[in-house]
C-alpha cells in the first residue's frame, strides 16, 4: 500500500519529494479538480478550461503554467483510483481557510457543467472528510458558487 502512494506521487523524471512543496500541493489540488471534473464521464474541454482557469486564479499561474498542471494532473489522476495521497498534501500543508477555498474550487468544478451528479456530490463528500472541511463550511462554499455561477 505504501509502495502504491509513492508510485501515486512518483512523476517519470525525477521525485515528487524532491519538488517544492508549493509544487506538490498545486499538483494534489489540480489532480482533485480532474478527478472532480470527470466524475461524471463529462471531462473535456469545458470542464478542463474550467481546471485551468481555477488554477491560474488560486495559484497566481500564467496559462502555459495551468495547463502544464492540469496534464500532470491529469496523468496523476489516470494512473491511480486512490485520493488518500492528493487529500493529505492538501489536509497538511495548507490551512483551514484554504482548505475550504479548495472546497470551493471543486464545487465550480462539478457544477461547471450546470448540474450536480450524485457521484460528484459524493465525491465532494469523500474529499471533505479526508481534508478536514466541515459539511457548513462545504455547504456555504457551494451556495457562493451556486450564487456566482447564477444557478
């Protein structure tokens, strides 16, 4: 099991754990918002535009650098079913507020589409737990989104 969170963490050339932490932590949101994205078999280019530009507003990245983010995510999220790894670089290096700001990032996300399905509502579910965000804070940070996108 160990051996599977270091492959998770393990890109082709070089250590993860060599990388800035900064670095691991955009990569563990960014994979979260993939996996956010095509829980509903619905991840294309909206949904990825939608990735992208979360990623630049978040983590103050120009496009090139978001899209470069969101193809290490997405090759993160392809070769593993696990979020255990993503959610503790998440849950550990970043505090509470920012925690729920990720929350809300991943409500856009699901939402992106202009409906909620149940496998994305458990998604978030799941993610809230293993990142430590109460169901008030998820439910405020979902009403925002529901509000900005006018839904």
């Amino acid at each position: 099991m160990l051996n599977k969170i270091k492959e998770i963490f393990s890109p082709k050339a070089g250590n993860v754990k060599d990388a800035p932490v900064r670095d691991r932590l955009h990569l563990a949101a960014a994979a979260l918002l993939v996996e956010a994205a095509a829980t509903d078999a619905q991840y294309g280019a909206p949904q990825r535009e939608v990735v992208e530009r979360l990623c630049r507003e978040q983590f103050a990245l120009d496009a090139d650098e978001a899209a470069e983010l969101v193809r290490d995510a997405e090759a993160e999220i392809e070769g593993t079913n696990e979020l255990y790894g993503f959610t503790r670089i998440v849950r550990e290096a970043m505090p509470p507020e920012e925690r729920v700001a990720i929350i809300e990032m991943l409500w856009e996300v699901v939402y992106a589409d202009g409906t909620l399905h149940e496998y994305e509502a458990s998604l978030l579910r799941r993610i809230c737990g293993l990142i430590y965000v109460t169901d008030q804070d998820s439910g405020a940070a979902r009403k925002r989104v529901l509000e900005k996108m006018g839904l």
